[in-house]
C-alpha cells in the first residue's frame, strides 16, 4: 500500500473551504471530547459495539462523522498507550521487581489484558495487572493524556468521504499535465449536504477501488491536503537471467 497526496485545487471556493474549515474545528472538538470520555474512564479502547452508547452526542455532525470521530479517539487512545511501555518500565526496574514479575506487567502493557490471564508459560498475576493500570491513569507517572492539535487532520471514513471524477473541468482546466483532477465529497455540518472538492491527484491513482475507504484530510502551510492509501498491488519488478552482467 502506497500514500498518496493530493490537494485541493488553488482556484477552490472560498466558501468551500471555509465550509472545511468549520467542519475540523467541529471535528476536532467532538474527537477531543470522545477522548476526554475514555480517560475519564480509565479505558484505552472501546469496542465497535460499544462505541454508540459509550461516547456523548453530537449535534452538529451527521452520524457517518460522528463515527469518524470516534474512530479516530479510540486510535489517539491505543495509540498513547502502546507507547507508554517504553517510558514505564523504568519504574519496574527503580522498584526492584523479581524478573517474572516484570515479564507480567510488560504482557499486560502489551495485550492490553484487565484480569489475570495465563500468556504462554506465564501466569499473569492480578497484581501485575493493577499495578500497570495504576501507572497508565497516574498523570504524575504516565504523564499528560493525550490531546489533539488544534489543526489536527480529521480522518475521515467510508460514508464520510467519496471521490469521483470531474464531469467538467470548467475553472480547474489550468493543471500541470502530468497532474489529474478529481472530486472530493465531504460530509459537512449542513445536515444532509456536502462540500464538493476539486483536487489535483497523483495520476498513478487509476481508479477509485484501488483506494481506501478512510482518507486523512487537514491542512499543510495553509493547503487543505487529501491523504490516500492506494491499496493497488504493486507491479512486479522483473527477475533479471542468471547470467546478466553485474553493475
């Protein structure tokens, strides 16, 4: 899989982009809050299922951003706390813990585990259990839980987001040419409508199945940015004969 960046095109309405700009601050805040909901209590991922009656409401975006959001909180969350281990296990070695000990509480940190669990030939004991958990919700310990920038890229998924290509190019006929034009359709806050895009795409992107469903979408010095993963398989390079002379 390949990341491809495109941009939105410099002759874009203003008023689209202002249209953007209000649905990230929206975005951002509600992620923010989904965030916020987790730590609060005490849990660093919530499940699909869970997902609808765990975190709060909110009004101003459809549900296919609202999922977005949520999306992307649980993410920032697991995230966060993958990384903790590396900052952590100090702390084991500052307490002076027996070496099985220490191998339970790095299982716990790495599986996520909340009750005592056999992984392998090793008997996760609930003490390790309670003492990595104690460490993870302890500011003082993990330090800061996590934040997203006030410019933090939305990252948008399946419903929020479709791509098409151009009907006209109309006032977008002034590309470079080995560049392609093609159009983003973005949920926004106006219930039931959405902002049409026009992007300057990677020409390598031949068709809308080899991209993904979810696509990063911010801001880069002032240029809104479309971030693809193009999932098409990668062409094979040939194998060069036996006897081929050396470079």
């Amino acid at each position: 899989m390949k990341a491809r960046l495109s941009f939105a095109h410099p002759n874009t309405n203003p008023g689209k982009l202002r249209a953007l700009d209000a649905l990230q601050a929206e975005f951002r805040a509600y992620a923010q809050a989904c965030i916020d909901q987790m730590v609060g209590a005490k849990k660093h991922h919530i499940s699909l299922s869970e997902r609808r009656r765990f975190f709060p409401l909110a009004m101003l975006l459809s549900s296919h951003l609202r999922t977005s959001a949520q999306m992307q909180a649980v993410h920032t969350v697991s995230t966060w706390h993958a990384t903790l281990w590396s900052r952590l296990k100090k702390c084991l070695y500052q307490e002076k813990h027996e070496p099985t000990f220490r191998t339970q509480v790095r299982l716990v940190a790495l599986y996520g585990l909340h009750e005592p669990k056999k992984c392998g030939h090793i008997e996760v004991t609930q003490q390790a259990v309670d003492l990595w958990w104690s460490w993870v919700w302890d500011t003082e310990v993990s330090g800061k839980t996590p934040v997203l920038k006030e410019d933090a890229p939305m990252w948008l998924a399946e419903g929020a987001i479709e791509f098409e290509p151009p009907r006209s190019l109309g006032r977008y006929k002034s590309i470079p040419a080995k560049m392609a034009v093609r159009w983003a359709r973005v949920s926004c806050l106006v219930n039931g409508k959405r902002v049409h895009i026009p992007l300057i795409c990677d020409p390598k992107i031949l068709t809308d199945s080899d991209l993904s469903k979810s696509v990063l979408v911010g801001k880069r010095d002032g240029r809104w940015f479309f971030q693809i993963t193009d999932q098409s398989p990668e062409v094979a390079i040939p194998t060069p004969p036996s006897d081929a002379k050396k470079v």
